[in-house]
C-alpha cells in the first residue's frame, strides 16, 4: 500500500545525510561537524580542580578595586536572624512598635489580638441563658450571637415563640458609633457610654461644618449585657456551637440544623445573623451592581496635640483635608493659599485618588479613638494606604501618639445584591444586606426593624404552613418591594460615591449636609420612602454647584434608579431616548425590576420535599462580622462571599472590626 504512493521527486535519506558507521555514538556524529575556527573551551576559561567549589570559581575573578562586602556592611554574627541586621539601622526618632502596640505571644493567631480585646465585665452568654440540648426541637432558631442576632431573638421570644440562639459564645468587640436621637428612639440610650451634642466635619480648609446632631459611642459591655438580660427575660435558650448545615425535612414542616459536634436542632424558622459568613447558606438576586466596600484603619490611643487640632469637645464625622499627602510636620495647622500646594483646598495632586477621611472620637483626658475611613470603593482601598494616610495626616495636625491602647481595621462589603425571597432559610442583619450601601451603617436599622421582624415570624408560624412558606412570608416583610427600591436607590448613592474623586466628594458632602434636616437625616437613617428619596435627589441637584450638577446628570443618564427619576421629570423627546437607555443597559434593567417589580408575594414557592441548603451559592455581600458570634462553621462546604484577597488577609477577614 506504502509503494503504491512512492514519490521518485524525494531523494533518499542516505543520499543526503552522512552514514552513521555501526556501533558509533552521538558523541562520534557531533565530533564530525567540528569547527576549527571555534577553539577549545579549556583554553580560554581556567581550569576547575577535582573537588573544587564554585566559590573557589568565583574567587579567580576577583577585582582588587571592588571592595570586600564586609568592608562596607556591619558583620552578621553567628546565629543572626533578620531581626537583628534590621535592628542595626535603627533610628532613634522611630518609637518602636513595642511601645505604641500590646504585645502579641508567641504563638498568637489573629483570634488572639482580638481576644487581646476581651472584656471581662462581659460575662459568658451561657452563665446568663438556659441551655438549649441537643435534639430539642423550637419554634425560631437564630443563628449569631452579635447585637443583631440577640436582640432578634429576644424579640421573637417576647411573641411568645420558643426561640433558641446558636453561636459562639465572645464578647462583643467592635466600636459603634451611633446618631444618639435614633439610638434612645429604640430604647438603648442606657448603654451609650459617652455623648457628644455637636457632631462637626472639614470639606475645605479652616472652615467647620456643623450638622446640628448628637453624635454617641455605644458601650460594648453595656450593650450586650442589655440584649441579654431581654433575651433572658424573655425565655431565649442558647448552645455555644457553630452551624454546619441546615437542611429541610422530607415533609417540609421542620429544618434540621446540624452543629459542630455533631449536635442536631429542629426549627420551623432559621434566621442567619451571622453576618458574611451566612453566605454560603442563602441565595441572592441576579443582575445587582456588584459590590463595593468601605474600608478603614483605626487606633484607639493617648495622644498629644489633638485638643489644639480639634475642638475635643465635639464629634468629628468627617474630616476630609488632604492632610496626608506630604505635608510637613505641624503644617496643617498653617496653611495658607499659596504658601503650599496643599494650601487652600488641599486637592493638589488629587484627581486620581480614592478619597478618604478623618473620624475621631475624644474619649476623655488625652484618649482619642482615631480612624481613618474609606467612605466606599470599587476595588476597596487597602488598610496599608490608610494607616500610612493617617499617620501622614496626625504628624501635619501635629497631633502625637503615645500609646496605642487598641488597634482596628474595618472591612464593611456595601451594596450588591439583596437576597431572594422564595428560600426556607431567612436572614437578619448584615447577613440580609442591612447595610446602608452609601453609609455603612448597620446597627441601628437593625436593632428597629427587629421587632417588625419578630412579628412577620410570629404571625406566619400561627398560620402553619411549611418552612418554605413560613421563610417566605418573614422575606415579604423584611424585603418587600418598596424596601427594595429604597435600596436600589441607596446603591445609585454609593455608585455615584465610587466615581467622585475628592474635590468633587467634598462639594458633594458641603451639598447634602446643608439640605433640610429631615432629608439628609432619614437618607442616613434608611428612614425615607421610595418617593422621598426621589423629592431628596431633586434637592440635592437643586442645592448642588454647578461641578455637582455635572456629575449628577452625567450619573442620571447611565446609572440606575436616577434614571428612573429623570424618566419622571423629563420632556416627551428626553423620555424616548431613556427609554432606548433603560432597555439596553444593564443598569436599565435593574432599576426597571426595582422599581416596576411585581410584589414579592407572587414569587414562586419551592415545594421540593427535601432541601439542602448548604449546597445552594452565594455572593453574599454582608457587613464583616467578629468571628467569635458569627455562628457559621468556616470549614464547612458551600460557596462564600468573594474575597478581597488584596485588602483583608484571611486571617484578619474574620476579625474584622466595624465602628458604625
């Protein structure tokens, strides 16, 4: 078969290829194409000893005029680590971190610089609860032991239900800041631990501006010990465990939680207030603009200086300067325009920076909590850059450090997608994206729709039903469509944060605090109807310079639910192209669901006789949460919120602190 396709044009192989002789090596085929004119290596590098080294190689080439290294850098004695060649170019005007931070063991995780938070006037949660037994069977289970979590399940104990509370049992170790009316408004005024009347902010050089608002800091001690005494007073039972999966029965009436150790509870109602970790048991919508995150980097401290900086007697929300951009030391307090390219404004050299701010809280004496906060971004803004930012910015306030009593970073995803409501396992707090997108706040909205929440349970369990449709229910109320616009319209706010750069964000900052109170106030709050937030978009273009204006309309035309209120405002022509716009873009549509949506009673039911939920995705873009109350087994299976590999290290991810 081969003959019949022999081609006589190919000449053979032999015919063009020397012979290669029987017995004959490649070493005998490379000897034949020797080149003369290539002389032998041995004759032009020196020759290499048997049992030489290649230092002694090295050593043949040395030059007499590069000097020895020993002559130029200090000797590294025998045993030496790195610490100790570091040590060497110590400078004596650089205190060293010993003294500024408390000492890590050896040893020591991340989870052990946050137990080095403990606080222990905060008694264990099971010396102050009625222990919940493996295989009890309850009417509500909650899962997260954070403010949240306890205080919803005290609610929903108070209408009368069997409730039991599953979580890790840890102090409360975040710092929360709260808006004082709102706080007392939700009866938890008692465990504010210090108030300031006047709450002020900086968004140009030497010029306050005062918001007329009480500003508090929430005691850890006293806030826990507070939820908890309601918890116990209501008849809340708890197991110190962390959830591994939840599962629906093949009736549908119950779902079973299994809990590390292999502990089993059966509950007709879970609710997840575990923060970001209960990610990997819920499911969210499609199509939401991603996530974004605030970010920040704090230090609780004894300082010098900041009663000359600051009026120590107030709150400072905001201070926006550019007071980290290379200032000289003290200079902050002297700038004139002209004098410095930071002067005036402070924009120099600003354009394509993420803005960040000052938020400070005198605590008494010389003690100041200082942070240094990224409002939002999209990537998030790494803690590295705001710890070198504030420190920048304390030595040109020349405001001094002393002691550092506590450390913080805060790691807070906003925005993104809300959860569906057609799910046998609900969700509160920041794990039901309770976060105000353009805020950050949390704790407050939380704590005033609990009881809102407890009710919608309760009355769905007294109707009966399966716990897909009871888990419905308690999502209609907690999500409902007008609440879903609201957000969609918070999101337009953070997307439009995320694109300003920092002369604009200060104008856009001058603009909403000199709104009417009730405006800015219940923007802050959550506070403000679908349609109020529409009149509070109208004011703030109203109100806005003629640079803002630009931003606004150039964001009306692009981004979601601003969109929609132009479509509302706008002339037929106008109208018909934001109509072409909201069908073809992406953004389009999402307002367009948001805002035309059917209501949230008609989505469909699952009847499926077994659920795992623990296999269902998520992307869940929840607040970070301490560890130890998440309730959430990190190990387990199941998909988790994207990392911000960049920005939080896994270590720190799950101790991140939030001061909102």
């Amino acid at each position: 078969m081969q003959a019949s396709k022999q081609d006589s044009k190919q000449p053979a192989i032999a015919s063009l290829l020397p012979a290669l002789a029987p017995g004959s090596s490649m070493d005998a085929l490379v000897a034949s194409k020797q080149d003369s004119k290539q002389p032998a290596i041995a004759s032009l590098l020196p020759a290499l000893a048997p049992g030489s080294s290649v230092d002694a190689l090295v050593a043949s080439k040395q030059d007499s005029k590069q000097p020895a290294i020993a002559s130029l850098l200090p000797a590294l004695a025998p045993g030496s680590s790195m610490d100790a060649l570091v040590a060497s170019k110590q400078d004596s005007k650089q205190p060293a971190i010993a003294s500024l931070l408390p000492a890590l063991a050896p040893g020591s995780s991340v989870d052990a610089l946050v137990a080095s938070k403990q606080d222990s006037k905060q008694p264990a949660i099971a010396s102050l609860l009625p222990a919940l037994a493996p295989g009890s069977s309850v009417d509500a289970l909650v899962v997260g032991c954070g403010p949240a979590g306890i205080y919803l399940a005290a609610q929903l104990a108070e209408k009368g239900l069997k409730v039991g509370l599953v979580g890790p049992d840890g102090p409360f170790v975040n710092n929360y800041g709260v808006w004082v009316d709102e706080f007392k408004a939700l009866g938890m005024g008692g465990t504010l631990e210090r108030e300031f009347s006047e709450t002020f902010c900086y968004f140009q050089e030497k010029k306050e501006t005062r918001v007329g608002r009480a500003y508090g800091r929430v005691s850890r001690r006293l806030l826990r010990e507070h939820l908890l005494k309601l918890a116990a007073a209501a008849g809340v039972q708890y197991m110190a465990a962390a959830v591994e999966d939840i599962q629906v029965a093949g009736d549908g009436a119950t779902a079973t939680v299994t809990c590390s150790g292999g502990a089993a509870l059966s509950s007709r109602l879970v609710t997840l207030a575990s923060g970001q970790a209960a990610g990997r048991f819920l499911r969210y919508e499609d199509g939401a603009p991603t996530v974004a995150a605030q970010t920040a980097y704090g230090i609780e401290a004894e300082v010098q200086g900041y009663h000359e900086a600051y009026d120590s007697s107030s709150m400072l929300f905001m201070d926006y300067r550019r007071h980290h951009s290379g200032l000289w030391d003290g200079a902050a307090r002297h700038l004139e325009p002209g004098l410095h390219p930071n002067a005036g404004e402070g924009l120099w050299g600003s354009s394509e920076e993420v803005p960040s701010f000052l938020y400070a809280m005198p605590l008494g004496g010389n003690r100041v909590f200082l942070e240094e906060t990224c409002l939002v971004a999209k990537p998030a803004l790494p803690f590295a850059v705001l710890k070198r930012r504030l420190e920048r910015r304390l030595a040109a306030m020349n405001v001094k450090v002393n002691k550092v009593h506590e450390e913080e970073w805060s790691y807070i995803p906003v925005g993104g997608p809300l959860p569906v409501g057609d799910q046998p396992c609900t969700a509160f707090g920041a794990a039901a994206n309770l976060v105000h997108p353009a805020t950050g706040f949390s704790v407050s909205r939380s704590l005033r729709q609990a009881p809102e929440f407890a009710a919608a349970a309760a009355a769905a369990l007294a109707a009966g039903g399966s716990v897909q449709q009871v888990s419905s229910a308690v999502w209609q109320q907690l999500w409902s469509k007008e609440r879903r616009q609201q957000a969609a319209f918070h999101v337009f706010g953070m997307e439009l944060l995320t694109q300003l750069d920092l002369a604009a964000t200060n104008d856009f900052f001058k603009t909403f605090f000199a709104l009417p109170d009730y405006y800015w106030r219940g923007f802050l709050g959550s506070n403000l109807s679908s349609v109020q937030l529409l009149v509070f978009a109208f004011l703030t273009f109203l109100y806005a310079p003629v640079g803002i204006k630009a931003k606004l309309v150039s964001h009306l035309i692009t981004v979601k639910v601003f969109a929609f209120l132009t479509f509302m405002y706008a002339p037929v022509g106008i109208k018909a192209k934001l109509v072409s716009h909201l069908i073809t873009d992406p953004a389009g549509k999402y307002l367009i669901d948001r805002y035309l949506a059917q209501d949230d009673s008609s989505s469909t039911t699952i009847t499926s006789s077994s659920s795992s939920i623990s296999s269902q995705s998520a992307a869940a873009p929840s607040s970070s949460s301490n560890a130890k109350g998440n309730g959430v087994s990190a190990s387990s299976n199941g998909s988790s919120a994207p990392e911000q590999e960049a920005v939080l290290p896994a270590a720190v991810a799950a101790d991140a602190s939030s001061s909102r």
